[in-house]
C-alpha cells in the first residue's frame, strides 16, 4: 500500500528479473530494491547507449528509425501489403530456402536492386543490420542482384566490395549474416518464396530507408451503423432440465445417457473447460461449454484451420458467431463467450454433435454444430424465433481466424484470401506439407459483405465488441499481407413468431475445387440435416453395437457410448484434446486405443496395427511417434512400443480369428541407427524397399526385445509403459520387472501363431524364453512382500522397500497377475500389499 499525502509525488519503480536460480533472481531483487540503484542503472544505461551510437556513427535519427523497423521484423506489419503479390504467388515452404543457406528460422530482411546507382540502399541497411546485432537481434539480411548477367557484373563486385568493407565481412552466408543471391541464377519460385517470408522488402529504385519504411495507407471504410431504438427487456423463455443423471450443479448426463447436458446461470462458469471432441478420419473439431475450441484438416497439430488457445482460464474462442440487432445496437453470442449474458444457456454434448441454446433480447436460439460423417467441413445450423410483438431486423457476422498451420503467430504472414461467390477461400502456401489445401468459410445465406482484414474488423474494439460488425457493411477486403480473419455477414428479417434456420460453414479441401464441392453442398440447409441425421445413426449404429448392464449405473453410462465414442472420435481420428494438441500418431497409444474396439470395429483395429507396422525400422525397433504426412517422428531406445504390435495383433486374432491378417505385407523404415550417446533423435526416416508380412515384422520386434541383464531380466533402455523412467537403464544396463510380465505374456501367447506358421523350433524357443523370465522375476525381483519395479544401471532396486519413494509400483504387481505367470501365492501377497500401502 501507499500513501500519497496532498500535493506530493510519488515515485515507483517495478523490476522484472529472470535467473537460473531462485539465489540469483533474489539477490537481483534485493540490488534494485533501492531507489538510488535503479536510478544509477538508468544512467549507466543511457551512457552505453551513447557510447554505442558513436561507434556505430549513428544520429537520433538514424537510431529511431531502425528501432522503428524492429516492430516491422517482430510483428505483422503493414508493409506485409506491398508483397501481397509474391505472397499469393508463393509455392513453397521453409525447406525451399534451405539451398540457400537460409534456415527460415529468424526474420529475414530483403533487399532488392539491379544497378550500381541504387547501392547506397545497401549501406543504409547494413548500418541498420549491425545496430541490430549489437541489441542481440538476429536477422539474415537478403540482398538479391537482379542485375543481368554479364562478363563483368560490376553490381555483384561492388556488393562484395561494400560487404568486406562492413560488420558482416565474416557474416556471410552464415545465420544471422548476409547472403548474396543473383537472380540470373534462381527460379522465380524461389524468389517469390524469399519475398514471401521477408519482414521486410526494399528496393533500390523507391527511395531511402526512411521512405521506404512507411506506414501503408488504410483503406476506407463503410460508415458506422446508426441505432434508432433503446433495447428492450425480454424474459427467458428456456427452461433447466432437472431431469438429468449425476447432477452436480451444473451439469450431467441425459436420461438416456447420450447426451452430457450443462446448464450456465448467473454467471456460472464449469471450473475447467468441458469438452466434446467431435471428427471423422479426416476433420474435426473440438468445443468446449463456452463455445471455443478449434478445427483442423488432416492433421489436428500440423493444419489447424483455427486456433487452439490451450487456456483453461480465458478459453479465448477462434470461431464466434456474432448477432447484431440492428435497430438497437445490441451485440451477443448464442454460446456464453465471447459475450456472456445474464440470460442462462444450456449446452448438450452429444455423440457427434453439441448444441447450445440460448434465449435473449426476444429471440430463442440455438445452434448445433458438427461434422459429416466423411466430408470435411464443420456446419453449424442456427435456428432463431423471433418472441417478441414487434419486427426484428438482424446482422449475423460469422467470423474465425485463420491458422492453416501450428500456430497463427507463424502462420499469419502467409496466409492469402480470395472471395468467389460469397465464400471466402483461404491458403497458406507456405505449409508445404499441406500443398494446395483450401479451407473455406460460407454461409446458406446471400452474404451482405466480407473481409479478410483482421484489423478492419476489430478496430478500436474488442473480442466481445468488434466494430466491423458496427458499420453499415464490411469493406470486402480479400489478398494478402494483412492480419488476416475470415468474416462474413449477413442480414435476417423475423416477423413476430416466426422461425428460421441456416448453415454456416467452415471447412477444407485438398484443392480449390473439392473445397468448392463440399460447400455447395451444405450450404443448402436440407443437406445440412440430411447430414446431422446421418451422424446420429452412424454414431447409434457403432456405439450400440455392444451393451453392458452392470450394478452401477454411471458404469453403464461410461460403457454404453461414451468411452468408446472418446476412443473412436479423440484417440483414433482426432489425436488432440483440449490441454495437448498432438496429431501424431503413438506407437503403443493407438494400438491399445484400437484394441478396445476389436468387438465393436474390428477393420480399426487392424488397420492401425497394419499401419503402425509401416513404422518398424529394419532393425526391429519402430518410431516412438510420428506424423502420418512425411513421417518426421522420433526413434527412441524405449523397450516396450515395438512389443505392442505382436500384442495387439494377438488380442485381434483371438477374438476376430483373422489369421490371414499375418500375411498383409508393409514396408519397413531405413535410418540412421541412434548413436550410443543417444536416447532418441528427432528425424524423417525413409520408407524402404524392403517388404515383409505383418508376422514378420512382429518375429523382429520379439527377437529384438530379448536382451537381458545381468538378473536375467529384460533391459528398460530408454524408458517402458512408464515414459518417466527414461534414465532408469538408458546406460544399457538397466532392467524392466513390469516388461519381464510384458514379454512373458506375449511369448506365451505369439508362440502358438509361431506354430500355425510352421515355425515350431521358435513356438518352443519362445515359451522357453517366457519361462526362464518367470523364473528369473521369481529369483531376483521379488522384495519380500511384492515384486520390484525395475534395477538402475548400477544394480540399485527400484520399486522396492530400500527405496525412500517409489516402494511399490502398480504395473509389477497387476502384471503379475494379468500374465499368469507369476507365483500363485506370491500375487496374493503383492496386491494385497499394494492396496495396504497405497
């Protein structure tokens, strides 16, 4: 607290600091808890930034502007405009810059000239360029000679001559330096990919630095809406259902159980973001309660269409649905963000689809939104009844903010918008590993107005106010080289009592013309429903195809729809969720999700063990995860994801009898093996020549797992089910208790396969192994009272009574038991230990 008496001053200072360590940061902040210090630090700094600019020779001026040009490299800036050309033109991605030796991954400033007269551009930037370096900013500087070949190229001499005369003399070609590039020798791809990805463009013949570095001109804009009517007070008219299963004061289950229902009253909020993650194969999205989430295209990390905020505390939506009541000025959402209202809202997540109902300002509303069950588009079909006596004159403004990539901080430079009949196209070039894909946003609606200029539309207002929506229309502003969105409006007229219903769309396709094919199509509203039926029936069809009844009714609930539904829709297709948006595939994480579904969906489960079999190396060892679309993913020494496939494939046959499934031939992968100071790389294998049937590829991961350590147990490497435990044996010495059980369990069980195949020698082999693993549990793991965990490299237990934390481990225990291979008497005793201890 302070205390300012009348006519004083005060004067506070507040420091941030970061350190190492907690020492450092606090003796940081006891130096400038005194007022004098911190005075005496600002004076030390100003004289450092003069001795700096006498160094440099550099004036005020001439420090203010570069200063300037720093907000343009950091930030998305209006000269972005002035490339909009190469941007929309541009057909690669950060791998095209490569060659050059340009990484892609700091700011790139381009300069561009073709003649001797226009290099004093050059020397102005390279002044800039050095004050840059000494602040610590790293930025490769592009200069391209656009001058045409000839015997002497006077242009390229005096370029080298200037640059060995400067700070870069020993910077060239190298990251944070200068590169030289000659047009004559490059395709105009390349150009217009180095344009692209520029900060910043100059050019010769327009000007000096400071001309050059000008603010762009804005465009005009439509008039600002005017409001000629006070806003009314309405009732609501939706009613809480009580009727609802595990009730806990904001939500729970429908009767039926296929609906999650949550009820939001008097600015009541769920204490984390509840969610429904809604998909097929290829697109999805996922919602939370407030009406946020994100979409994405094939890949759930890789091509987000929308932003995932992974924030439980804002919940910070990319896609919203404004209303606008045009005689009032009112603004709302139907979903409680970004313009949360007194009025209640109810929100019902279901199997394929959630719906949020709201009631405000005399209008009923609701919208449900979800996805076909193959194409690739998110719909949400809004349903508005007029309630009050008198005409309502409505402008619904539909509006996201494009990703096309991992994040829009990365993306937002590229991305290039088109408007064709109403919708609004969008590309991101620059995503080389998704060439050519077009999202589109659209709506069942003749559209009023559009834009794509993010700036434009916000304005001086904010998420829950944006003043585009306020003026008469929007500017209908479409390219590149802005902060981009895509917002369309539209206007709707309601009688008293009367009803309507439209589709608004947003979606992708692999090329502009599928894009084109699939809005069309549910842009029509009947197609919509036609549509949202179908999901119904095809989520009822795969989730009722097997029931339990048990004692427990909330087992019931979880059994009979949802847990299978998260499997399919989360784990299998989307790969996401609200706190991690991952896309990859897992080795051993989506062979145990599609095994569950072996009863239900068998051709799931054996697609994806077919498909994690193309991800076996030739060695036996397979990636820890990886992304489908070029296969970048990590290669580990961890000792139990390649032992997963000969599992899974053993738990489908057993119940489907599909032993033709062991003939299905796939490739291997070919890489680098890790070098022994590593524990995983990071790397884009190849896809060998090399083919071979599913049961050979499980014969290399078995036969690669059975290495044992010196208790005759087999060794952890890196890690096993258990990914902490990555130094427990990454030296080569350390041994797995829970993967001795592991191995046994499959052993036993694959061996019979062996013999179905005519390998009875390794049938016997194997139930050989399996029992001298038992054995050796039995000899050398067992504690006294329950089985350790595993053995360090250094021979120290882990799992065991010695242990001051980590005595007992669950997995030891329960293993023992689910392989039936452990001492009969034994098991009793370790799980009734663990249930004691824990």
């Amino acid at each position: 607290m302070v205390r300012i008496d009348p006519g004083k001053s005060i004067k506070i200072s507040y420091v941030t600091a970061v350190a190492n360590e907690r020492e450092a940061v606090m003796e940081l902040a006891a130096k400038f808890n005194s007022p004098q210090v911190i005075k005496d630090e600002f004076s030390m700094a100003i004289t450092k930034s003069r001795v700096e600019a006498r160094y440099l020779n550099l004036d005020t001026e001439e420090i203010e502007l570069y200063q300037d040009m720093i907000s343009h490299i950091l930030f998305l800036s209006p000269q972005q405009k002035q490339k909009q050309k190469c941007i929309m033109s541009n057909k690669k991605g950060q791998s095209g810059l490569w060659p050059y030796g340009i990484s892609g991954d700091i700011p790139i400033v381009l300069v561009m000239l073709d003649k001797s007269d226009d290099i004093d551009i050059v020397r102005e930037i390279l002044k800039a360029h050095e004050y840059w370096r000494l602040k610590k900013l790293a930025v490769d500087l592009v200069i391209l000679n656009e001058e045409e070949n000839s015997y002497t190229n006077p242009l390229n001499s005096l370029l080298m001559d200037i640059i060995a005369e400067s700070h870069a003399h020993d910077l060239v070609n190298k990251p944070g330096g200068v590169f030289i590039l000659k047009k004559s020798n490059m395709p105009m791809e390349d150009i217009d990919l180095i344009c692209s990805v520029s900060r910043i463009v100059l050019k010769g013949n327009e000007g000096d630095l400071k001309e050059q570095v000008k603010y762009a001109k804005s465009i005009a804009l439509a008039e600002f809406k005017q409001f000629d009517k006070k806003p009314s007070s309405y009732d609501s008219s939706l009613k809480k259902d009580l009727e609802l299963s595990f009730y806990n004061g904001l939500g729970g289950f429908s009767k039926d159980g296929k609906e999650y229902v949550i009820f939001l009253e008097n600015g009541q909020n769920t204490p984390l973001p509840w969610i429904n993650v809604i998909s097929n194969r290829s697109f999805g999205f996922i919602v939370t309660e407030s009406g946020s989430g994100y979409t994405w295209f094939e890949n759930s990390r890789e091509n987000k269409l929308t932003p995932w905020s992974n924030d439980p505390v804002s919940d910070t939506p990319g896609e919203i649905l404004y209303i606008l009541d045009d005689r009032t000025g009112d603004i709302w959402s139907v979903t409680p963000l970004p313009v949360r209202e007194k009025e209640p809202y109810i929100i019902r997540h279901g199997f394929g689809y959630t719906v949020f109902s709201h009631a405000s300002h005399g209008i009923e509303q609701e919208i449900v939104q979800f996805v076909p069950v193959d194409d690739s588009v998110k719909i949400s079909v809004l349903k508005l009844k007029n309630q009050s006596k008198e005409n309502r004159e409505l402008s619904l403004t539909y509006y996201i903010r494009p990703v096309l990539g991992v994040s829009d901080q990365f993306t937002a430079m590229h991305i290039n918008t088109k408007a064709d009949n109403g919708m609004i196209l969008i590309r991101n070039n620059y995503n080389d590993e998704f060439y050519g894909r077009v999202a589109f946003v659209d709506t069942s609606l003749k559209a009023g107005s559009i834009t794509c200029d993010r700036k434009e539309f916000f304005g001086a207002g904010d998420i829950a106010s944006p003043e585009g929506i306020k003026r008469a229309s929007l500017s209908g502003t479409t390219g590149a080289g802005f902060d981009p969105c895509a917002a369309i409006s539209v206007n709707v007229s309601l009688k008293p009592d009367e009803e309507k219903e439209m589709v608004f769309l947003l979606g992708a396709g692999k090329d502009e013309q599928e894009a084109k094919q699939i809005c069309a199509k549910y842009k029509k509203l009947e197609e919509a429903k036609k549509a949202l039926n179908e999901v119904k029936k095809f989520w009822e069809s795969k989730l009722g195809a097997l029931q339990f009844e048990t004692p427990n009714p909330a087992m019931d609930i979880l059994l009979n729809g949802w847990l299978v539904y998260q499997v399919i829709s989360c784990r299998i297709w989307t790969r996401s969720g609200f706190y991690q948006s991952g896309g990859a595939y897992g080795f051993r994480d989506q062979l145990q999700d599609s095994m569950s579904l072996t009863h239900i969906w068998p051709e799931v489960a054996r697609n994806q063990i077919l498909l994690h079999s193309k991800h076996q190396f030739l060695e036996g060892d397979v990636q820890h995860w990886w992304h489908e679309e070029k296969y970048k993913g990590t290669r580990t020494r961890f000792s139990d994801d390649l032992l997963w496939m000969p599992y899974a494939a053993v738990e489908y046959i057993r119940i489907t009898g599909d032993y033709d499934v062991l003939q299905e031939k796939t490739p291997f992968l070919e890489d680098e093996p890790l070098k022994e100071f590593e524990d995983e790389a990071y790397r884009v294998p190849r896809v060998s020549q090399t083919v071979s049937t599913l049961y050979d590829h499980c014969i290399r991961a078995i036969n690669r797992s059975l290495k044992f350590g010196e208790h005759g147990i087999p060794l952890i490497g890196s890690g096993d089910w258990n990914d902490g435990m990555n130094t427990v044996g990454n030296k080569g010495k350390g041994e797995s208790v829970w993967l001795g059980w592991f191995l046994y369990t499959i052993l036993k069980n694959f061996a019979p396969l062996c013999e179905k195949m005519g390998d009875k020698e390794l049938a016997e082999r194997y139930l050989d192994t399996a029992d001298k693993i038992a054995e050796n549990i039995e000899k050398n793991a067992w504690d006294g009272n329950w089985y350790r965990r595993a053995y360090f490299d250094n021979g120290v237990p882990l799992g065991s009574i010695q242990n001051s934390e980590c005595q007992i481990d669950s997995l030891a225990q329960s293993w023992a038991v689910i392989s039936e291979g452990g001492n009969k008497d034994r098991i009793v005793d370790a799980m009734n230990a663990l249930k004691t201890i824990w």
